[in-house]
C-alpha cells in the first residue's frame, strides 16, 4: 500500500516572503533592528524584549507604518515559542494597522503567516482563504514575486486537497517567472512542488526529474533545512515504487534527511523523516519498530502543534497496528487520523484511512461498517481524478515546454534580426562615407584644376605684362637715342657760346 506522508515547505521558507521585511532605517529603529535579527534565530527571548522596544518606540512616536511592522514580528515570535493562537492575534492586529496605514509589504506577510498557522493546524479552507487575500493585494501592487511566492503556498494546499493539476498550472507559471528573474531559492521551492505533485500522481520519473533539479539547486544554496526536506521526498519517490530492490536508496535519503535535520535542530523535517521511517518498516514487516518510530514522530508534532504532520503519523500506526492484528488500536488510530484529515480536506489520506478503516471492520466481521468505509474510499477515489490530472499536467507541461521553446527561438531570431540591423548600419555607414569620400575627391580635384587653370591665366597675363613692359622700354630707350641724336652737342654748345 503506498504511504503518502505530508512533505511540505510551509511559510518559513516560503521563497524570501517571511523575512523579506519593510526597509528599517529610520534612526530611531535602525540600531535595535540589527539586534532583533541577529537573535531571533539564536535567543527568542531576547529578541521578544527586542520587538518590544521597538514597539514601544513606534507608540511614542506615533509612528503606525513601524508599529505593523513590530506587531508582525510578535506574530512570528509567538509562532516560534508554538503559541499559535496568539501569532494569529498579533498578525490580526498587524493587519489591521496596515490597512489603515498602507504597510501593504506587511500587510502581505501578515496574511501569509496566517495562512501558514492555518495550514499547520489543519483549517486548509481558512488557509487558503488567507492565501487568496494575500494574492489579490499582489495582484493589486502588480508585485509579481509576491504572487508567484503565493502560487507556491497556494499549491500546498491544492496538493493536500488532490487539486494536482492546478498546483501544475501555478506552479509552471511560477518557474518561468524566477528562472527569468534568476531567483535560485524560489525557483528551488517551485521545483519541489513540481516533483511533489507528480510524486503524488504516481509519476516516479518526473516526480524524480524535478527533485533532483530542487536538491541540486539547495546544495549550491546551502539551504540546509529545504535540502533535508528534499531528502525526505526522494525516499518516498523510491519507497512508492514497492521496488524492493530500491530500499537502499530509500534508507540512504532517509538516513541524509534524519543527520541533516538534527544536526540543524530541524524537528520539522526529523518528524516526516522518523515517520517515513516507520513506514518503511511497515512495508518490511517490521511492525513494531515501525511504530516506535511513527509514535516519536506524532510526539515531536504533538509538541509543535502540527495536525498536518499527525495524520500521515495515525495513518502509519493504524496500518502496523492493522498487520499485527492488533484490531482495536488499529481503528483507534485510524479514526483519528479520518478526523483530522476531514477537517484538513486531505483526499489521499481520507483515501486510505477509510480502506483500512474498512478492512478493519471486515476483519472484526462487522460487515454493514466495513462496506460504508469501502463506499467512502471509492468516492474520494472516483473524486481524486488522477489519471485525468496527470494528462492535464502533461498537456500543461508540453504548453510550457514549447512556449520556453518559442521564447528562445524568438529571442534567437531578435539576435539575428539585431546583428542584421547591425551589419545594415555598418554597411549603410561605409557606403556613406565612401560617397562623402568620393564628394570631396571630385570637388579637391575641380579646385585644382580651376587652381591650376588660374596659375596658367596669371601666368599669361604676366607674360603679357612683361612684353608690354619690355615694348615701352624699347620705345622709350629709342626715343631717348632719337633726342641725343637731336641735341647739340656739349662741345658744339661750348663753342658756340664762347663765339
């Protein structure tokens, strides 16, 4: 029998939305900031005074865009201290200033921590409530991170409620989005969730496919807690093959999950790891270890307040319990896994807890019982659609393929086009420059030859000058030889003078 075991990321590491915070730099603030940060992962109740002294501030100054900021922060520290009722009541509160003061980026983180509590305490209808209105103010803001962050947390609850094909649907959307903004951590969680989803609808090769994708991309980013989970979600791929020659490998990601999530003090992960555990020895035939494990798995989700993770426990004891016989535990434990999987409209687990349910009945003889459960496991059966979805997220897989295909042909034809308007530029250039080229060449050469014909006038007419020149010269010296033929002579003068 498969044991679908609740593997998801919830609103801690829901892409960067949690902690993504409203820019604190007002003088006031800005040193203790730095404080609260530093100690909400290393001594909550220091970073609790912290908050409050900054909250304080913000009352004295009057200052309500900061005091929304600080009442979200109680939230989260109350989540941390597992006091869920009061993180629900200060992100109320945190909203409620928001709104009046327009702190929408608070106002967005408040309604994901709400739904974050909610899908934890196994209310998936107010979850996703909560997640809808987050994504209308995104929608709003046109903050496209914030939208596709809540697509991711809104596939969560699909996935629990067997609404495969939706959580493909946004989930594809979401992936385009990050792989073009290049956001490593948030394309990381959509790839989980991909896998996820064909995890649960059987398809081992691509459930695997985008896994793999998921835990490369966590160990580059050395986020420790994601890469536990995707540990935990490769086993499960491999344990739901019932391939027994595949039980090295799910003992080998189990056991990575388990180190990992304690030397990190993850109890989240270390909770689903033990109960994958145990439902690994169910299927051995190691029935009682099988619930030792699952049993420590429910306590550490009993102590965090997380119903989601005990129905995937009730419905592991309630199966080894089932196998060894053990009737009344088996139902016991059963039932409580029907209940809380009621309240959390988790299909796949109120599949298999009325088939065992039924089967429990049969073997105590208690017929009409055991053939209601069989009816009520059918219904959810002929509800869940899987081989309907499946092709829906195939057909919805090829849409995406081949519209990355025609971005990437038309952004290979936006380069050619680019570089052939280039080389029309270049040669348009060239051409130009060549008929200038040309221009000044015919013009140098009409000057010089107008140059060269005025030197060749100017030379002529001082040719002709000097023949004038040379001709009065001529005629003057002749003239002059003329006159001294006509004059006396100084002697003849002298003489007659004398006379």
């Amino acid at each position: 029998m498969r044991k679908i075991l609740i593997v998801v990321i919830f609103f801690l590491i829901s892409g960067n939305s949690l902690f993504a915070q409203v820019r604190v730099d007002s003088l006031p603030y800005l040193k203790l900031f730095k404080q609260y940060t530093a100690n909400l992962n290393k001594n909550i109740d220091s970073a609790e005074i912290i908050n409050l002294k900054l909250e304080e501030i913000a009352i004295k100054k009057g200052d309500n865009y900061f005091l929304a900021l600080f009442q979200f922060h109680k939230s989260i520290i109350a989540y941390y201290k597992n006091d869920f009722k009061l993180a629900k009541n200060n992100a109320l509160s945190a909203i409620k200033i928001s709104k009046k003061y327009g702190n929408y980026n608070v106002l967005m983180r408040s309604q994901n921590i709400l739904g974050a509590i909610y899908f934890i305490e196994g209310d998936i209808i107010t979850s996703e409530r909560w997640y809808n209105e987050r994504l209308k103010i995104a929608l709003i803001l046109n903050d496209t991170t914030e939208e596709m962050q809540t697509y991711y947390n809104l596939g969560l609850i699909y996935s629990q409620s067997g609404r495969y094909l939706e959580t493909a649907k946004n989930t594809f959307k979401a992936i385009k989005y990050f792989e073009s903004k290049k956001d490593s951590l948030n394309l990381l969680f959509q790839l989980q969730s991909l896998g996820v989803t064909y995890y649960h609808l059987d398809d081992e090769q691509n459930a695997l496919n985008y896994l793999y994708k998921a835990i490369d991309l966590g160990k580059k980013l050395k986020n420790n807690y994601q890469v536990a989970g995707l540990y935990v979600d490769i086993s499960n791929v491999f344990f739901d093959t019932l391939n027994y020659s595949k039980n090295d490998s799910v003992l080998k990601y189990l056991n990575n999950a388990i180190d990992l999530s304690k030397k990190e003090n993850d109890e989240f992960h270390y909770a689903i790891a033990l109960n994958s555990l145990a439902a690994f020895y169910t299927k051995n035939k190691k029935f009682i270890k099988a619930i030792e494990y699952a049993k420590q798995a429910m306590q550490l989700n009993i102590l965090g307040n997380r119903l989601l993770g005990l129905t995937g426990n009730y419905e592991v004891i309630c199966d080894a319990y089932y196998n060894l016989n053990e009737l009344d535990s088996a139902l016991y434990y059963a039932r409580k896994g029907l209940s809380t999987a009621k309240t959390q409209n988790q299909k796949e687990n109120l599949l298999k807890l009325n088939l065992i349910i039924s089967k429990v009945f049969e073997k105590k003889r208690v017929f009409d019982s055991s053939l209601y459960y069989h009816q009520q496991y059918f219904t959810f059966y002929t509800t869940l659609q899987k081989t309907l979805q499946l092709r829906g997220i195939a057909k919805q897989e090829l849409v995406f393929e081949k519209e990355n295909q025609d971005q990437l042909r038309a952004k290979e034809k936006l380069i050619a086009q680019t570089k052939l308007e280039k080389q029309k530029q270049i040669n348009t250039i060239v051409i130009v420059a060549s008929v200038l080229l040309s221009v000044l060449l015919i013009i140098s050469f009409i000057n010089f030859k107008q140059k060269q014909k005025a030197n060749l006038e100017v030379l002529k007419q001082k040719k002709l000058l000097e023949d004038k020149q040379k001709e009065i010269h001529d005629s003057i010296v002749y003239a002059s030889r003329i006159q001294k033929s006509l004059m006396p002579t100084n002697k003849y003068l002298k003489k007659k003078i004398h006379d």
